[in-house]
C-alpha cells in the first residue's frame, strides 16, 4: 500500500468550517495522529494529505483542509488553497457544526462540489455532544441531505462513515486497465523507451511503470527496448508484436518500423484514456491542427519540475509547434497546481499525460476549459496530430 503511487489513490477531502474538527475526524478515520488538533480556529493553514488503506476502498489518501470561513488576506489565500484541494478529490465529506444558522457557505461548497460531479457526504461531528442528534436533524432539514453523525473522540458513527464511503467508490468506474481492449492474455507487447535526460537516473517514468504493470496484470508478454535497440528487438520476433508502445517524442520514428497489422499507440495516450477524456482530446488535436499563426496555446504539465535540456513539455513541444505553425505564435508553460482561472485568452490548452494527477483532478480541468469555450488536447495526441500519424495510432 505504502507504494501505491498518490495519483493511483482515491483522494477524499474533508471540508468544513475552522473548528468544526476536521483534523479530529481524521484522526479518528486513521486511528494516528495524522493532523494537529487545536481548539484554535484555523490551526490547519494548508492542506495535509495522508496516505492510508481503508476498508473497502484500498489504496486512499486523506485531504486535511483549512476552513472555507477563514477570513482576513492570509484567510482568503487558504481558502483558495482548500478550493485546489477541492479540484483534486474523488469524494468530499463536508463536516458541520452545530446549530445551523448562516449555512451560505455549506450551501456555496454543495453547489461547488455538485458542479464537479464529486459526491458529498455530510457529516455531523462531535456526536458525543448531548445536542448532536438534534443539530443533525436540523441540518438534514435545512440542506435536504442525509447528515451522518460522528464522534471522533468515542468513534461513534465511524464504522458507518467508512460503510458509506466505500459504497460511494465501488459503485464507480474502474479504470485500472490501463491497455484496456489492446493487449490480452499471451500478446507480445514491445514497449519503446527512451531513456533521455529527462528519465530520472535509475528508475522509469510513472507512465511505462503503470503500463508495464498493467501488462504483467495481464500476463501479457512484455518487451522492453530504446528506439535504438527496436530494429534488433523487432528482428528477433518470428512473428509481429500484438502491439507497440513508444514514447510521443519518438512517435514518427517508431511509426516507419511498425510492422503491418501491429497496433501502435503511446504511453500519453494510454494515459489520456486512463486519466482525461480521450475523444475530448482528440477534438482538441483536429482543432490544433487549425491553429492560426498567431494563436495562443497553454502547456499545463502536472508534474512541477526544473527542465532539462530537451524537455518535452519546455523544449520539444513548443518546438514542434513553431514549425508547425510559425514564430509568432504565443506559448506559455504552467506546471503542477497553476493552473489559471481565465483560459480565454487561449486557443487551446495542450495537458501532459497527468500520470501525477488522479482522473477526476484532469476531467476537472477538462470541465472547466469547456465552459470556457477553450478545447484540450494531450501530449501524445497532439504531438500525433503535429506528425501526420493520428489515424494511424490506436486511441
């Protein structure tokens, strides 16, 4: 479990005024001391996020928040800090307080979440109060929700928390297969991995480990090469490979040595399945190829990083996209969490694989560039598009 990488988790979020004990109830959902306890309002200033394995659900991660009441300059950085937080998670638990009164920001963090599509359960903490039960009622009344209540310090209601919390994760899409209709049982499968400047020394890139797990998931019969080495590996089959893998960057290369009737596709692109909306993003590569010389474009890499020469994201990509439409075009580069609330001003936004996000944090940015009017494409889509090869690849 401590392995699982954190985009692979279910991220859960807990959400509340200051006070309200939401760093109790984590404690108690962990059964540690995972997040500070005070009765000081605002004693949580950013988001903690903790790693755990919970009963139904598996692999999860905990988002400890600050209060979206918080107040004053430094209380309104917070509060944006808990909105990004807000962007990341599977399921919110919106933790209350007492008597309902002002319920205006209850109401704003429902709507928030329902915008997203992220389910909610509410919860009423510090059931050990005598006038809990009563302040539930009134809450479920007024919110026309269910309201479970809790006691973090007796651990009352916990055991019915997490009951409701895996009910919530079982019922949805499983998107484990990451090479999902591609490769099957007893296919060869050759992956084609450039091991470049950008591949940390001594380990491979998060997409070829989920890729290649998924494979061997799948007692498939998984090959690994460079594109250098991939004539030789290529000449050593009696028969094609079910399937090849490259990196984007070698794309157009691996395409000329792709025997007939083997499908080629891309670890971005497998991710785009796995983590985005892949015919979303596939639009987005038809438009890119309209781009007007003057266009304006938006990298967003999930990963924060300082670039290497030859960097896909700050080096290759824009490359090829001045060649392919001129100097003049505009591009600017964001990477891990900025991410800008006004996409207008762009043509379009051009998203990385996101193997450091979780789905519902990508499809999010998705959401929110398509009100926008703004379309999103992905790496490996893109950099297909930009080749000619598009319709030659599997999506």
């Amino acid at each position: 479990m401590s392995e699982t990488a954190r985009s692979n988790r279910y991220h859960i979020g807990i959400f509340g005024r200051r006070n309200a004990g939401k760093s109790s109830l984590i404690n108690a959902i962990t059964g540690q001391d995972t997040s500070i306890v005070s009765s000081t309002a605002g004693t949580t200033t950013d988001t903690v996020w903790k790693n755990i394995e919970l009963p139904g659900i598996g692999a999860a991660v905990l988002a400890d928040t600050a209060g979206y009441d918080d107040c004053g300059p430094l209380g309104e950085m917070r509060v944006q800090r808990t909105r990004q937080s807000a962007a990341r998670v599977d399921l919110a638990i919106i933790l209350l307080d007492g008597q309902p009164q002002d319920i205006a920001p209850e109401r704003e963090w429902g709507a928030l979440f329902a915008s997203l599509n992220t389910p909610i359960i509410y919860v009423m903490g510090k059931g050990d109060a005598p006038e809990a039960q009563s302040c539930c009622k009134e809450w479920e009344s007024v919110l026309a929700k269910n309201v479970l209540c809790v006691s973090a310090k007796t651990r009352e209601g916990i055991d019915e928390l997490l009951a409701s919390m895996a009910a919530i994760f079982s019922s949805g899409d499983n998107l484990d297969d990451i090479t999902y209709s591609l490769a099957g049982k007893g296919d060869v499968v050759v992956l084609v991995m450039p091991q470049d400047a950008q591949a940390p020394h001594g380990r491979l890139i998060q997409p070829q480990v989920l890729t290649l797990r998924n494979l061997l998931d799948k007692h498939c019969l998984a090959l690994c090469c460079t594109p250098e080495e991939l004539p030789d590996m290529l000449g050593m089959l009696t028969t094609p490979p079910k399937l090849i893998i490259t990196d984007s960057q070698v794309f157009a290369d691996v395409q000329k040595l792709t025997p007939q009737g083997t499908a080629l596709t891309s670890f971005s692109i497998l991710m785009a399945r796995h983590k985005g909306d892949v015919d979303a993003f596939r639009a987005g590569a038809q438009l890119l190829l309209n781009m007007p010389e003057n266009g304006r474009i938006l990298i967003a890499e999930a990963c924060s990083h300082i670039p290497k020469n030859e960097d896909i994201g700050r080096v290759k990509l824009p490359r090829l996209l001045r060649k392919k439409f001129g100097e003049n075009l505009k591009i600017d580069i964001v990477g891990g969490n900025d991410f800008p609330e006004d996409l207008t001003p762009y043509n379009l936004i051009i998203h990385c694989g996101a193997c450091m996000f979780t789905r519902r944090h990508v499809l999010n940015r998705l959401r929110m560039a398509k009100a926008q009017g703004v379309p999103m494409t992905n790496y490996g889509i893109a950099i297909a598009a930009l080749t000619g090869i598009l319709g030659k690849v599997k999506i």
